[in-house]
C-alpha cells in the first residue's frame, strides 16, 4: 500500500523563527523522519507575492528559508523538497479551482479578513491565496497538512474545493485534513497576546540564526506583565518555549516557582536564552555551511522540483481530462 502524502509550504517572507519550528517544521521532521509517509516541502515564493517583498529581497530569501529548512533537518533524500514556483502545475490546478470556487467562501477567510483591514487595497491574488494554497496540497492529492492554528481554515477549504471539483467532474481528489503540532500557536515576545509573526517585527520574535548574544538581549526585553490580575501571558509563553527547548526537570522547577510565587523573571530569561541557543547550535553552522555553497543549494531544488514535477504532471493530465481541455 502507498503511503500517505503529505503536503506543506512556508512562504519566504523572512528567516524563519520559533513559532515556524514549533508550530510547523519540527513536526515536518518528525514526520519525515516517521518513515510512514510521503512528504512534499516547498518554499511557497508565489503565495509571497501576495505581501510587498521587492523581487532582489525574493531571490534572497527563497535561498535562505531553503538553508534553513535544510539545516534544520530537512532530508531531500526523504521529502521531496522544492520551490512552489518551479512547478507549473500549481499554478494551473489553481486557475481550474479558481473556476469552481463561490467568491463567498473566499470572503469567509478570516486570514483574507484580518490582511485587508491593514492594506489600503487588496489584490485578487490576496483573495485567491487559500485556492493557491488548495492547489498545493491536492496537485499531490495530499490527504495530511501539518500546519499551524492560523493555517487550518485554509485546509478547511481545500476539503472543500476537492468537493466542488469531484462533484462537477466525478472523484479525483482526496480530502485532507490539517495535522496540528502539540504547542500549535507561539506568542509575541513583546506582545504575548498575539502570535508570533516576522511580520511584527524582530522585536517580537526569536530567529532560529540568531546568536547567543541576541536571544540573551530579545528575551531581556520580553513582557512577563500580567493583564487584569490574570495569569501572564508573556510568562506562559516564556514557559511554554522552556517546555519545549529545555529538559523536563528544569521546566518543572521553573513551573513549581511560578505557581508558588517565587519565580524570578531574570533566571527565567537567562535559562531560557542559554537553551534556544544550544538547541540551534547545530543548526547555525548548517545554515552557513550552505549559504556559502550556493551552487549545492540549487543543486537540491532542481531536483526536488523534478521529483515533485513527475507527480504533478501525471494529475494534471487526468484534471485535464476531466475538465474537458484535453
Ligand atoms: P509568519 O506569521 O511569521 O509570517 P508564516 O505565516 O509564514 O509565519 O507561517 C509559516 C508556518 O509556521 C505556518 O504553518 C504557520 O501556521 C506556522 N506558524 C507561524 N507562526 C506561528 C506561531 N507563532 N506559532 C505556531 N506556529 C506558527
Ligand atoms: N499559507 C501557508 C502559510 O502562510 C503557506 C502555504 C502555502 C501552505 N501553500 C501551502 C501550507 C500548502 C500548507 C500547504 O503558512
């Protein structure tokens, strides 16, 4: 029996942080590493074009987020691993969906929602982006999408859109469903009440590059405020990444001392810097490694893009048959 696919994308907005490893990647390698399925990775730099990244800035930073991902343990050996753009066929399973997609699903999306309240005027491409996304997972007829919270409404409608489409043309497409990681949402740094996204601002997040020296200084300056005489949320999530990083006694210890109120926010901070540094010890010299040795880097992603190009063929030819454009 053939396993099950796998299907998952990070856009190339900017070097990836903690909340992308704890809500995303980890869960990736754990799942790669399973050996029980099928695993399609992609840099989804089409789906970037929907923000304002200048195109010399886009270049750049597919090469780095595919370092990265590398030198967190991404295997091309085990994943087929690749840039979203390098297979066509994403972007003409996207125009197919577009067609049997109701505008007022699209409307729904609360990502769409909460993007075009900060932008003067949004693009089609903005609203389009979760058919985009939908074609991503089901070119593959990905069944398993491990994602974030943020993400799973998108999922959601994907399911959805493989409905319309096997109900208009008969049954191709699987339905897939999100795979959520145990700690799914990371907080702000400096606002614990929001998630944490590059888009906040480097303040607010912990890069996986970053040196020992710099996560010292970001977590100095975390918020550990209580709100209404509630538990802190800064603090939570500050324990949260020691749960996480760190090794169970240490996390306890630091537990116990905050139920029982003795809890010092600066041995907090300091144990938890000394940690995220260690655990990305490795990773660092990966990531330089790989950034100075470019030609293996594209080397890789032709590869992966061939492997996932087969694939994607073989269903579009069936899709277009289907449709009636062949
Ligand atoms: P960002 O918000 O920083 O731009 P992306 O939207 O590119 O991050 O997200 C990439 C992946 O990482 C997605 O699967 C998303 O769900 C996950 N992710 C992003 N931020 C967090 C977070 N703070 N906590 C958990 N998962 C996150
Ligand atoms: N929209 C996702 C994000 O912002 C990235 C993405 C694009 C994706 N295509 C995908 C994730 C397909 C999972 C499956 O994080």
């Amino acid at each position: 029996m053939s396993k099950p696919v796998i299907v998952s994308g990070v856009q190339p907005t900017g070097n990836l942080h903690i909340g992308n490893y704890l809500g995303a990647v980890k869960n990736w390698l754990e799942l790669q590493n399973s050996g029980k399925y099928q695993l399609y990775i992609f840099i989804a730099d089409l789906h970037s074009l929907t923000g304002k990244i200048p195109a010399e800035q886009l270049r750049e930073q597919v090469k780095i987020t595919a370092a990265e991902l590398l030198a967190a343990g991404i295997d091309p050996d085990k994943t087929t691993f690749f840039v979203q753009s390098h297979v066509f066929e994403h972007t003409e399973l996207a125009w197919i969906f577009n067609c049997v997609s109701p505008m007022g699903e699209l409307d729904r999306m609360t990502q769409y929602k909460d993007k075009t309240a900060q932008q003067i005027s949004a693009t089609a491409g903005l609203f389009t982006y979760p058919i985009l996304q939908a074609a991503d997972i089901l070119i593959y007829k990905g069944s398993l999408v491990p994602v974030g919270q943020d993400q799973v409404q998108h999922v959601e409608l994907t399911r959805d859109i493989a409905r319309w489409f096997n109900n208009k043309y008969g049954e191709f497409f699987p339905e897939a469903k999100h795979l959520l990681t145990k700690v799914p949402k990371v907080m702000s740094l400096l606002e614990p009440e929001k998630k944490m996204s590059k888009s906040l601002g480097a303040g607010h997040v912990i890069e996986l590059r970053e040196e020992p020296d710099e996560i010292i200084e970001k977590l100095k300056r975390a918020v550990t405020a209580t709100i209404g005489g509630k538990k802190a949320p800064g603090v939570e999530n500050l324990l949260g990444l020691l749960k996480e990083f760190g090794d169970e006694k240490t996390y306890k210890e630091f537990l116990l001392a905050e139920k029982d109120g003795t809890i010092r926010y600066g041995d907090l901070k300091a144990t938890l810097s000394k940690t995220v540094s260690d655990y990305f010890t490795s990773f660092r010299e990966k990531r330089a490694n790989l950034l100075k040795n470019t030609k293996k880097l594209d080397d890789i992603l032709a590869n992966g893009a061939k492997k996932a190009q087969k694939v994607a063929n073989t269903n579009m030819g069936t899709v277009r048959k289907l449709i009636g454009i062949r």
